[in-house]
C-alpha cells in the first residue's frame, strides 16, 4: 500500500510538471524553452499565474499521497525508507570478491538459480541464493550420515532405502515466507566432495529432481564445513557465528586452566548481529564438568574476545619418541561400547508432551492442519502450552515457531 501512495503521488507530481511545460509552450515558444530551468520556472510562475494555476494544482494534490506512503513506509519499514532517502542506491555497486568457487548450471523451481552461500554443517548441504533472511532460492540436502573426510554421494530414481531428503524452496515477490517442495526419492544425485584445508569441501555436484519441480544443478561446488572463517590460517573472529563464539571460548579455557583437555558443550543459538554476549558455559575440563559465567565482546579490529582475558597462551606441543616395549605377553583388553538409545523409535507428539526434557535441542519436523511444515531445534514448551521450534539462518539470525499441540498433524524426530 504504502508503495502505492509513493508511486501515485510521484505519477502526479509529474503529470503536473508536465502540464506545466506544455503551458508554457502555448504561452510562447521562448517561455517554454526557458520553463525546463527551474529559475525561469519559477519567474514564469510568478508572471503567468492564471495559466500555471492548474497544473501547479495537480502537482500540489500529488504531494498528499507521497507524504502518506512515506508515512507508512517509515512506520513499517525504516531501513527501507532511509535506504532509499540516502540515495546510496544511485551509486554503482562495488562487487567483492565471493568467498567461495561455486561455478553450477541449472534452474530450480523453473528459474535460474545462482546461489552465493553454500556449507555442510551438521548432515544438511544447503545452497542459498540471495543474502536476505528467507533466502530468495533455496536447495538442502539432508544426508543420512557424513563423515568428516570425503563426501561421495550416488542416488538413482530407481534406489530404495534411506535416502538423502532433498527439499527447495522460493520467495516470490508477493509472499512474506517461502514455498518448499521436499521429496526423499525419485532423483538423481552425485556428490564426491574433497576436503580442501582449513574447513572446505571442494567437488563435483549433480542433481537431477522429477521433471513437475523443474530444477536440475551440475557442475562444480565449493562449500563451507563449519561456522568458521580464516584470514590465511587463522580464524577470523569478525565474522558472527556460533562456531566462531564457540571457538573463542574454547582457546580461552585452554589457556586459563593451561590444559588442551577441554571438551566444550554446545551454547546454543544466538541473535547475531550481537555486541556482547553474557553466556553460562558448561565444559569437561581435565575430565570434571564445571559451569562458568563468560562475558564476551566483539571489539572493532580485533573481533570477539573475553572480558578480562589475560591468559597467556600455550605453549607448543612437542612429539616425545615412543619406547616399544617387546612383544611379551600382553592382553588385549576389549571395551564394550554401548550402543546410544535411538529416541527416534516409539516417538510421538504425547511422548514429547509427557517428557519434554528428554528431547530437549533436538532437531525435529512439524507438519500443520493448515499444510505449513516448520522444522528446528525443540526449546521447550512455552506458558502457554506451544511446541517451540528454533532454526538458524547460516549464522544470520533465527527464527523461532510456536505451535499448538492441537493443530499439529504429524511430528517427527530427525536425529537419534
């Protein structure tokens, strides 16, 4: 609507300039020539009032409906409304350089599909084209299991079994949430992906869905394996993940109990972008759990830090040669590993009401009487009794879904 304000007054402002000029024309050719200056404009204004009365009328009414959409835009949208007034998009945009190598052909949904984000985290490939929230194209690959060495991946239409789940989604102009088509076989997928140092997988890409989702992809893919960014070998700590927030606190505990012998448990999600961060981490330090408050900043040139860190750092690891001991009688001692408890068996939208906690950061699928599926991370149970789902955007934000145990028509769990 308010789009549509800004629009019809600019058309009227217009048409009454045009008026304008085209009144002076019938006045004389000289005043006509000279009413495209606007000192002139101005002087022949003043001179022929009588006959510039009207179109300067129209120009005046036009002026109502500008003000109002501009009203309503800075109500509902004011980063809109001072992109758009700072004029910053006459300017010629600077292209920099893309992080990652993604050279692939094809469409998806019918439409060209150029995606700029790709990464591998946690089983799901997932390709983004456009740097909004909701991505305005989007290709996720769930994969059964992966490894942290090569990917390789072959899929024929013809397979049975458990497959990777394929699912694509697009925004279209005119919708506030994208649309997605899943589907989890009848395709066509290859995937042999390299690990290439510090933290990408580097390879070919194949994908041929049926031909009613009219979207096919080949060619040659680079992607990301985790939430980290590297400037040469290090990590760069500008850059807002939870991986890299996850990796700061890491080394800052190496270095303040001076031990490498750190097992750091997920924090969990964060809003980025974040100035400050107040966390309660719990860790598994020289094998004892302790839980420790831990504020952190991002500063300007430096990135995220501790407060008050002043640890040293640690020092080098050096190889000590092994002795071998001879071959005499030695026993070979065989440790049972116990097998974890698949919680996906037996699991159910009452077994989840009855005993939340045991499911509690696990990512799970919900379906809705109305056909919208949302899909997250379980937090809990609200106050007033609804399902909360949370999902993170690639280290952009989150979104959170809140869902009536009464309107939910099929959940499932997606991992053990």
């Amino acid at each position: 609507m308010d789009a549509l304000l800004i629009l019809g007054g600019l058309l009227l402002i217009l048409a009454g300039l045009v008026w304008l000029v085209m009144r002076a024309f019938t006045t004389s050719l000289l005043w006509g020539w000279a009413s495209f200056v606007p000192p002139l404009t101005l002087l022949y204004l003043l001179r022929h009032w009588r006959s510039a009365r009207p179109a300067v009328a129209l120009s005046a009414l036009g002026i109502i409906p500008l003000v109002v959409g501009l009203t309503l835009l800075a109500s509902n949208d004011a980063q809109r409304l001072e992109a758009i007034l700072s004029l910053k998009w006459l300017k010629p945009g600077v292209e920099t350089p893309a992080e990652l190598a993604i050279d692939l052909r094809g469409e998806l949904n019918g439409k060209p599909f150029t995606p700029q984000q790709a990464e591998l985290m946690d089983g799901v490939l997932s390709l983004r084209e456009g740097q909004d929230f909701f991505a305005q194209s989007e290709l996720v690959i769930r994969l059964p299991k992966v490894d942290t060495g090569p990917v390789r991946v072959d899929v024929l239409p013809a397979d049975l079994g458990i497959l990777p789940e394929v699912e694509i989604s697009w925004l279209l102009p005119e919708q506030e949430l994208p649309e997605a088509r899943r589907l989890s076989r009848g395709y066509t997928l290859h995937l042999d992906l390299q690990p290439v140092a510090p933290n990408k997988l580097v390879g070919d890409f194949h994908l041929v869905l049926p031909p009613q989702f009219k979207t096919t992809l080949s060619g040659k893919l680079e992607l990301f394996r985790n939430g980290l960014r590297y400037q040469g070998d290090k990590v760069d700590r500008q850059f807002d993940s939870i991986d890299t927030v996850s990796y700061v606190i890491q080394n800052y505990l190496e270095r303040r109990f001076a031990t490498r012998q750190v097992q750091l448990q997920p924090i969990g999600n964060l809003n980025f972008p974040l100035q400050s961060i107040d966390l309660n981490v719990q860790a598994r330090i020289n094998g004892e759990v302790q839980q420790l408050p831990i504020i952190l900043q991002k500063l300007d040139g430096r990135g995220w830090q501790v407060a008050a860190d002043n640890f040293a750092p640690l020092p080098l690891v050096t190889a000590v040669p092994s002795v071998q001991k001879p071959a005499t009688i030695t026993a070979e001692v065989v440790e049972r590993v116990s097998r974890p408890i698949d919680r996906r068996v037996r699991f159910s939208l009452d077994s989840l009401l009855r005993s939340p906690d045991r499911f509690q950061n696990l990512s799970m699928r919900a379906a809705t009487e109305r056909g919208n599926s949302a899909e997250g991370r379980f937090q809990g149970v609200d106050q007033d009794g609804r399902i909360v789902l949370r999902q993170r955007m690639n280290g952009q934000g989150e979104v959170s879904f809140k869902l009536l145990p009464e309107e939910i028509t099929r959940i499932e769990l997606l991992e053990p």
